[in-house]
C-alpha cells in the first residue's frame, strides 16, 4: 500500500470511465428493481388471493413503478455527472 504522501491528489477518470459506470449502474439497477416491482405485484395479489388477472394487474402496476424508478434514477445520475457541471 502507498504511503499516503504518495497518493495522487485527485483520480481523473475519462469520459468513456464515466459512460461504462453509469451504463452499468443502470443495467444492474434496473434489472433488480423492475423484478422486485413486478414480484411484489406477484405477491401481494397472492396473498390476497385475488386471482390471475388481479396479479396481471398488480404486477402492471409494479412494472410501472419499477421503471419510473429507473427513470428517476437515470435522470438524477445524468443531471449530477461531472463532466454536465463543468469539472
């Protein structure tokens, strides 16, 4: 391990570095939360015992919420990036 005289003040990291991680980030986000969304809407309709069309509902509904999610996510991670403020 460097001593910490020897650290580099600050890491730079390019464009492409910052494009790969939000890409990523984005991937593995959305993935998880829409399946946690749409099996949420699973299980409640399951609990309750609603029948298939109910749970077709409920996961619709959780679908829509997952993506809204990914979408606030998106967009917040766009509008603080680094390279859009001026660093």
């Amino acid at each position: 391990m460097l001593p910490v005289s020897d650290a580099p003040d600050q890491v730079s990291s390019s464009g492409l570095a910052r494009i790969v991680t939000l890409t990523s980030a984005t991937i593995l986000i959305a993935t998880q939360t829409i399946a946690a969304s749409v099996a949420g809407g699973w299980a409640i309709a399951g609990f309750l015992g609603l029948g298939e069309y109910a749970a077709y509902a409920f996961e619709a509904i959780g679908l829509c919420l997952g993506v809204w999610a990914v979408t606030s996510f998106v967009r917040t991670a766009l509008k603080n990036d680094p390279a859009r403020l001026g660093a």
